[in-house]
C-alpha cells in the first residue's frame, strides 16, 4: 500500500464515516424536535388529549431503533 493508499482509505474509514454519523444523527434530533413540536401544536390547537404522550407517539411511529 502507497503513503497515498493509506490515505485515503484511512480518511474514508475513519473521518468520513465519523463525520457522516454525526451529521446524521444531528438531523434525526431536529426532525424528532419538527415532528414534537407539531404535535404539541395539533395539542394546543384543539386535540389536547394527546399533547401529554409526544414522546410516546413518536417512539411508536419514528423509532426504528
């Protein structure tokens, strides 16, 4: 394997990959807060029994996890 080789396939692994997971997970954070505070909207708004289980409802629906 060339200096270069090394690299590249070091910084594809390691930085790369790293940097694509944090920017991925900082995106699933802002749409759980998108999707939470439309919810909570639709609450106040006139379904006021369902503002209270938020976490619940998208646990159910958005976690794939």
């Amino acid at each position: 394997m060339t200096a270069v080789e090394y690299l590249v396939s070091t910084i594809d692994k390691k930085y790369i990959n790293a940097f694509i997971s944090k920017i991925v997970k900082q995106a699933k954070e802002m749409e759980k807060k998108q999707i939470t505070d439309a919810y909570i909207e639709g609450g106040i708004k006139g379904f006021d029994l369902f503002a209270d289980d938020y976490e619940q409802y998208y646990n159910e629906t958005f976690k794939n996890e």
